[in-house]
C-alpha cells in the first residue's frame, strides 16, 4: 500500500496533525505546495475551515489531481468552531473522479483563546491509531 500526506494550514495545526499520520506510515508530510507524482493508493488530505469553506488552495490542490494516481482521499483536519470539512472536500474529489474514503479525522484546533494546546498529545496519539488501521 502506497500512501502520501498533504496537508494545508494557517496555524500549524493541520500540519502537527499530518507530521503525526507521516511518522505512523514513514512517509513525508508535505505541504500542498508539493503535488502527488507517484502513484499512490490513499492520500491523507489534510485542511480546516477559513470562512465557513474550505481554502482556495485546497480547492486548487484537489482540482490539481490525477485520478490516475491517487486511488482515494483520507480526509483529516483541526479546527476551533467547525468540525467536519468531508462533506466540501468530496463535492471536490468528485468533479476529478477521486474516491473519498467513508472515515476521517478530525479533532479541535487552537485558534486566538479558543482551544488552548490543541492538538494536543492526546489528538497526536489518536491520529497517528486512525492511520494505523489504513496498514
């Protein structure tokens, strides 16, 4: 099984969440920056809400895809108010024919006084168990 972690953040949480799922399956943790050139069978797509949606960047990134490449998308992510960013990054994963798989992460993030320490060692230990069992 072939796995690669993207991830995209404006607070480095997102990030500790997708160094943590790297680590788990000794892969790179990159930025979005970084696109997906080998084949790979899951893709840790890591992002949080900016103004009740998911980023452009994100939006860009997934667009960026080749179907032919990645076999489907983990989505994970963080965040202070809202939780779940699934239901956006599928409406995405689908315009390019990318499969999102039915289970994601997601835990709350630190964000000015809310949520302090978060992800936290506890957040950290979770991730790195939900991506233990894609092994």
């Amino acid at each position: 099984m072939k796995f690669a972690v993207r991830f995209y953040t404006k607070t480095g949480n997102t990030k500790k969440l997708a160094e943590a799922i790297a680590k788990e399956l000794g892969v790179e943790a990159l930025p979005l920056e970084e696109p997906v050139t080998e084949a790979t069978d899951i893709l840790f797509l890591g992002n949080s809400y900016y103004a009740f949606d998911i980023d452009p960047e994100v939006k860009a990134f997934i667009k960026s895809l080749d179907k032919s490449k990645v076999g489907k998308i983990v989505n994970f992510g963080s965040a202070a108010m809202l939780n779940s960013t699934y239901k956006k990054v599928k409406a995405e994963a689908s315009k390019v024919g990318i499969q999102m798989d039915e289970k994601e992460f997601h835990c709350k993030g630190e964000f000015k006084f809310l949520h302090k320490g978060r992800p936290n060692e506890d957040d950290l230990k979770a991730i790195a168990e939900f991506a233990r069992q894609y092994k």
